[in-house]
C-alpha cells in the first residue's frame, strides 16, 4: 500500500503560495512545484479554500493566496482541512466476523492510535507555514 501524501502535498502548494505572498498563483504553477497535475492541486485547494487557509480569484489575474498569515496556519490545520479521517491514522473499515484477530484488532489499534496521534498533533500544532517557509532559504 503506498502512503497518502495529500498532506505534504498541501503543505508544499501553501509554502509555494506563502513563499512569494504578494502574488496570486495559479494552480499550474503550483502543480509544476510539485510535479503533479493541476486537477489534485485545485482539489486540494479547494478544501484548503473550505477550511479558511487560501483564497482564489478568478479572472486573467486570478489565483491563491494564503487567506491568513502563513505564521497563523499550522500543520495541523492543514492536516484537518485534507484528510478525510478524523485523526491521524484510519482503522480498515472490512473485517471478517469469523476471525478472532479481526474482531479485536479495532479496539486495539484504536488504543495505539490515539496513543500516537497525542504525540503527533502537538507537533504538527507547533509547526506553522511560516516555519516551513523560513527553512527553504
């Protein structure tokens, strides 16, 4: 199984965007950052855009911006605002009724999980945009 990188992804489109802030970008350019197609980048935008982090316009001059200062953005509200789950990791929704292990591993990997995501979420909390930005350089 590969690892969902909607996540980084988001956090690369905002520092694209808060990285040159007095600009409007298009989802293009930001897909040519990211070398990915412009279609996931509009998504991803779009639920940014849902959450409060970009706003868009329209038009020949149109494009993102951050919708606050990227200081005020963490990681973390990025990450609410792209995945899908409710915390950091997901149960797998199937399960065999029949077999003992499957009907017990959801209750013990809801344990592990928030055990993780308690020490996880803090960090993401404390890292900013701006953070991510001041390091490129």
């Amino acid at each position: 199984m590969a690892a969902n990188s909607k996540f980084a992804v988001a956090v690369h489109a905002l520092a694209v965007i808060a990285h040159h802030s007095d600009e409007r970008h298009t989802s293009r350019a930001i897909a040519g950052s990211v070398a990915t197609n412009p279609v996931v980048i509009r998504r991803l935008l779009s639920q940014l855009a849902k959450a409060g982090l970009v706003e868009s316009a329209h038009g020949a001059k149109g494009g993102f911006t951050l919708a606050k200062p990227a200081a005020r953005i963490t990681l973390l509200d990025v990450y609410h605002a792209v995945e899908d789950c409710g915390g950091l990791f997901a149960e797998h929704a199937k399960k065999n009724e029949k077999c003992p292990v499957a009907c017990r591993m959801s209750g013990i990997l809801k344990g592990v999980f928030a055990r993780v995501q308690s020490k996880i979420a803090p960090e993401l909390k404390r890292t900013s945009v701006a953070d991510i930005v001041s390091q490129l350089g």
